[in-house]
C-alpha cells in the first residue's frame, strides 16, 4: 500500500517540510473559549496563484443519487449556522486526530462524516458560501465518486489548482476569521495556515472548548474506543523499556531539555513496548507520554489498563495520568520552569499554544518579583533558568524505523506465514474463476481475511485491502463496498493490495493478474513496472543517501515511454505497528532528505494506471543492509535491500522480449528463494500451485 512520502503519517493539504533525523536514539544536530493567533511569526513560501477557479465535483462524473446530496447539504447547513456563534467565517477540517495520525478511530472521522469522502488523506474547508476539499493523486477517482455537488474536488498537487491557503485568501473579505480545532493540527501545520492566511489580513483562530463537527454529529457519533492495552513481549520488541528510555533521557540531557511531550501513536507504543486496538488496522492505543529526566507520564484512559500492562508500567517507573489532562500537565510543566522538548511537526497546536501561553505567563510573574525585589536577583542567572521550549524532531521516529535483529526476525517469519495464506488464497480464488463462479471485489477480500487469520500471530489487517477489477483498480486507494462493487471479470486485471498484522510484524503487498489473457498493451505496462521494480531491489548506493535519488529507478522504464504514475514508489513499514511509517521514503517529492540506513524497512511498490481502465502495481517490502562492496569509495558504507516479501510475480503479465537477461536471472531467482521459503509451510494443491507459479522462464 502506498501513500505519500513526504508526511507518511501527517497527509495534510498544506506544503510543510517535514525532516525526521533521528544511539538507540541518534542526535541531529462570550464565544466558547477562542484564541485569535497573532501574525507575528517567520514567513512562509506560498505559491503565487491569481484568478483562481475550480469545477465543482458535479461537473466532473454523473450525479450521485439525490439522499447523499440532500444529506451533504443538511449537515453543510447546520455546520455554518454554528459559524456566528464563534465568531468565524471559515471552518478548516482536517483527516487527523489529535495524534497526526493517517488511520483514526471512527469517532474521530469528521472530515469523512461532513464531506462522505473515506479516503485517509484529505482536508475539507467550508465557508459561509462554499465547500471544498482537497485530496492527492491516490484519491482522486474516489472523491469524484464520492463527493456531492455541493462540494468542489480540489485535485492537489495539479497545475492551477489552488492550495487551502491560497482558496480562503481568495473566497474570503479582507479580515476574515478561520476556525480549526487546534487538537487536530500540528504546530507546524497551524503556524503555515496562520501565515499564509495573514497575507490577506485573515485571523486564524483556535476553537478549544468544541469541534463544530461534532457538534453535528451529536448522538449519532460513534463512542471512543475502549479496547484493552497489551504487552508487547520482549522476544518481539528486542529491547526492553528500560534501555529505551535510559536512551532517550541521555538524549534530553544531552540537549539541555528537561522532558519531552510525545503525541505519535506509534512511538508511544514503541518506546513502552505497548499495543492496543483503538485505531483499525494499527495496534497502537490512543494516549499521550511525557518523559522527564526522572520520571515518566502516560496520559490514557485508565480503562484500558490491566494488571499485566499496570505492572509493567510500575515496572518502567511510569506513571498513569487521565489522557484529557495533558494540558493542564504541560502548564503544570512551564510553571515549573521545564524546558520540553517539542517536535513540532507531530505535536499539536493545542499543547504547544499552552506551553507558550504558560512559558509567557511564567516570565510576567518573573518580572513582576525582579521589580519588586531587584536584589533577590542581581546573583541569579534569572531567565536562562527560565522555562524554553525546544523545538527538535522527535528522537523516537528514526530509533523506531532502524529495526534490531529481534524486530527483522520477527518482520521475517510474519512474511513467510503471510505468503502462505496468499498462495491458499490464489488457488482458491483460481479455482472459483476457472469454475465461472462469480466473485465480488468485497467476497474476494473477505475471503482473503478468511484465509490469513488462520495463520499463527494473526492479529488484524494492516489497512483496508484494495480489492479492485478492471478500472477500479486504477483508483489507487480504492476500497470495495458491498453495494456498489464490481464482480471480477476474466477479461481485465485484478489488483489486490493487502497486507496483516501479527503480533511479530506487519506485512503490505501488491499483486497483479489477469484471469485470461492479457493485451499486449497491458503486458508492456506491466513489464515495465516490474522492470523499474527490479532496478530499486537491485539498487546499491552509498550511505546517507535519501530515498528521493532512488525514485527515479523505479520510474525510468516507464518514463522511456512516456508513462508515470502519481504516488512515491516506497514508504516506510513498522514492525508489528503502522503500515505506514518515517521517516524514511523513496519518492520524487526531495522534501524529505532523510538517509536511508541499515535497519529500515521500505517498500518497493511502482505501479501504473490507466484512469477508467486498468491498475498494475507490484509491491514487496525490502529492509536496507550495509553491503560488502569490492570498493569503498570516500571510506564509506554501501547499502542495497534484502528481500522480506515472498509471493510469485505472475508470469503470463510479463514481456518477455522486453527482460534483459539480467532481469530474467534476478525473477527467477526471486521465484526460487519463494519456493524454497514458502513451500515448508503447505501442502497439497497450494503446494502445488507454487510449485508451479516458481518455475524458472526461458528467454526465447
């Protein structure tokens, strides 16, 4: 499953520059209550972009059927009535929870529930008069499909196609108000609204005490998941919470910080060796964690606590605090002095806005004292010793993504086990296709699911399984939905897109077939995808290069042709965590110029797509490792991949005219280590049927 690379976790409409660099841990170098967000802060880039227009998304498909309008438009409605109450002209609306998080419980889908769009990556906007939504280049067929007429589909990333920021300087009167629920947006993300929107003397605004969203919603909304926490045991994790947090305190030390506010769901669950069930398809639990140089907080819903979880957090000397009490935790925090540590491309605008306003508050009542007792303080260095924040990326995000070796074994065994279930899988669906049963794209994933979780430490799926025929496999994040999928046809390409969680690791793949027989158009997408394929499991590169160099590997046999495909080729992959992870990619956005390094997991997933037709895509996950190269040009490392997914590449889809002979040796290789790896765990017909799907190719 891809996704885009630069903010894998954060897929915000807005353009941030988004860098993770992480020993464990590597150093880098009235209304409800409102607050009105002052300009005065460092200056943004933003595009120019004059006369701006978009089509609404009536004008781009067929109308949808007249209930989903009606319903669009009533909670449209009832959302700007609430605007005069707040003082606001404009409402932002984000996909994220208060953790940045891509997948989110479903209480906490407002952006799905106001606009009906279900992709995980989008941001919705509605003033007094309009309603917009951008999304990228995954989703675009889907929003189409999805959106009413009384929203416009903003295609972002496309030519004159406006950001968020340039539309509500352009809709909006000078001076205009614009909401958001601060919880819901990043320092970062809120700071670049706020100055972007500042050029057409627009005030940004924080709404603490309600999300108008939710407002809306009301009884209908879904209660907030309550599922229990568990241990992740140490044979998995490779490292107990001891280490890791002694690991973390040196780095706080080392930066003359005091504690750290950590909000990433997933590095949450990393560092305590924790897992949960709050979030589909990602076993992480929703809390916050402030680590001191002393002591440590989890902030949780107490309910989700046993005693096995309880006494491994005493064990790690953590404490537990109710999770809606960070706030008042973080001032508590500033009134003490401390000095946090705070990334502010993952932590909301929320917490950091109240460490400022308390940091502020701290310094009044620190002048005030200095006035009235000026000599209490003529031997004091006073406001050094003040509190500070310190505003660094998260030390956690690249400790997690570099693997150990309990981690890559566990990844390792988990895909081995996962490419059994799929070859069951492929014989069965085969069988049904030869024997002219029909199959729906939902029948065909549900079965899928059937087959994976009778394999041991199977857990959940790791995302929602793109089950797409025909030309529903060129919506690059389709989702099948029972009463309006399609039935797989013989005559066109299937993609399956799938992956699972297991209590040792995650799994994510991409494969292409064709029931019948393929066009010679189909078949030269298809090699050239698997071409570019070959070219980044086959890339060797020298150490501290970022992924975006390796994209074009991955591109180039496409592009000799003309083609491309609208997503990065590779995001990072989490050991039995997120699907999707940083900071590590490989994409042709350079944003991210994080070194790929030994230890972390990628994908390796061209593809290519043809709007209305067909989708191919061909996905394996890789880990990076050093490499014994004949040279060591500069004195330093090289690096390549090691393979961890094990499932055969369907032969009748290739060219073979087109395969060099080099390529010819690197598929049937592949096909003999799936053989060799795969074939211990069956038996019978799907014994069988790899046997026979492994067989070496002759070049004729």
């Amino acid at each position: 499953m891809h996704s885009l690379s630069s903010h894998l976790t954060r897929p915000l409409s807005f353009s941030f520059s988004h860098f993770r660099f992480l020993s464990l841990f590597h150093s880098p170098n009235s209304h409800p209550k409102t607050f009105s967000i002052s300009q005065k802060a460092p200056t943004f880039s933003i595009r120019s972009c004059t006369s701006i227009s978009a089509k609404p998304s009536s004008d781009l498909r067929p109308k949808r059927r007249a209930a989903a309008s009606d319903s669009s438009d009533a909670k449209l409605r009832a959302l700007r009535d609430l605007f005069p109450g707040v003082g606001i002209d404009a409402y932002v609306i984000p996909s994220q929870d208060a953790h940045q998080s891509e997948f989110i419980a479903e209480c906490y889908m407002r952006r799905t529930f106001i606009s009906g769009f279900t992709g995980s990556a989008g941001t919705a906007v509605v003033t007094k008069d309009k309603a917009a939504l951008w999304t990228d280049g995954r989703y675009f067929l889907q929003a189409e499909k999805q959106l009413s007429s009384s929203w416009i589909l903003m295609r972002a990333g496309n030519l004159e196609v406006p950001t968020t920021i340039e539309w509500l300087n352009d809709v909006l009167a000078p001076g205009g108000r614009v909401g958001i629920d601060p919880f819901l947006f990043s320092s970062d993300a809120a700071e670049e609204l706020k100055q972007g929107i500042a050029k057409k003397n627009h005030e940004l605004v924080f709404l603490y005490d309600k999300n108008l969203v939710d407002e809306i919603w009301k009884d209908s909304r879904p209660e907030p998941p309550n599922k229990p926490i568990r241990v992740h045991e140490l044979k998995y994790a490779g490292v107990d919470v001891a280490s890791k947090l002694s690991s973390l305190r040196n780095e706080l030390a080392a930066a003359g910080s005091s504690a750290i506010v950590i909000s990433m769901l997933d590095e949450i669950a990393w560092l305590l060796n924790l897992r949960g069930s709050d979030v589909p398809h990602s076993p992480v639990m929703y809390a916050y964690l402030i680590v001191e140089i002393d002591k440590a907080k989890l902030f949780v819903d107490t309910s989700k606590v046993g005693a096995e979880v309880l006494g491994h957090l005493e064990n790690a000397g953590i404490e537990l605090r109710p999770y809606d009490s960070i706030l008042s935790e973080v001032e508590s925090l500033a009134a003490k002095g401390a000095k946090i540590w705070l990334d502010a491309s993952s932590v909301n605008a929320a917490i950091v806005h109240t460490y400022n306003t308390a940091c502020e508050k701290y310094y009044k009542s620190l002048e005030r004292k200095r006035k009235r007792n000026t000599k209490a303080y003529e031997n004091s260095n006073g406001w050094s010793e003040g509190p500070t924040g310190m505003y660094r990326v998260s030390p956690i995000s690249l400790a997690k993504a570099l693997k150990n070796d309990a981690e890559l074994e566990g990844m390792r065994n988990c895909h081995l086990r996962d490419a059994a279930a799929l070859t069951q899988f492929w014989v069965w669906i085969e069988e049904q296709i030869n024997k002219n049963v029909k199959l729906t794209e939902v029948e065909v994933a549900e079965k899928l699911l059937e087959f994976r979780s009778t394999q041991p430490g199977f857990l959940d799926t790791s995302f929602d399984t793109i089950s797409g025929s025909g030309a529903n496999g060129a919506i690059i994040h389709y989702k099948p939905e029972p009463d309006s999928c399609s039935v797989l046809d013989k005559k066109k390409l299937f993609l399956l897109d799938s992956g699972a969680q297991y209590v040792d690791g995650t799994t994510d793949i991409t494969r292409t077939v064709h029931f019948g027989e393929p066009t010679a158009r189909q078949k030269d997408c298809f090699t050239r995808v698997l071409q570019g394929h070959i070219a980044l499991d086959q890339a060797v590169f020298p150490e501290n290069t970022p992924g975006f160099v390796l994209d074009a590997f991955a591109r180039s046999f496409l592009w000799k042709i003309g083609l491309d495909y609208r997503h990065g080729t590779g995001h990072g992959v989490g050991a039995a965590l997120n699907v999707h992870e940083g900071p590590q990619s490989i994409s042709f956005r350079f944003g991210n110029t994080t070194p790929l390094q030994s230890g972390m997991i990628v994908s390796n997933e061209p593809g290519y797509y043809e709007d209305h037709a067909f989708g191919i895509r061909i996905e394996n996950l890789l880990f990076v490792k050093e490499l014994d190269t004949p040279n060591r040009f500069g004195g330093i490392e090289y690096l390549g991949f090691e393979k961890l997914t094990f499932v055969p590449i369907q032969a009748k889809l290739i060219e073979l005219s087109l395969l060099s002979a080099a390529e010819f040796d690197w598929l049937n290789d592949y096909h003999s280590q799936v053989w060799d790896k795969v074939s211990p765990l069956l038996d019978g017909p799907a014994r069988q049927w790899l046997w026979d799907n492994t067989r070496p190719l002759v070049k004729q």
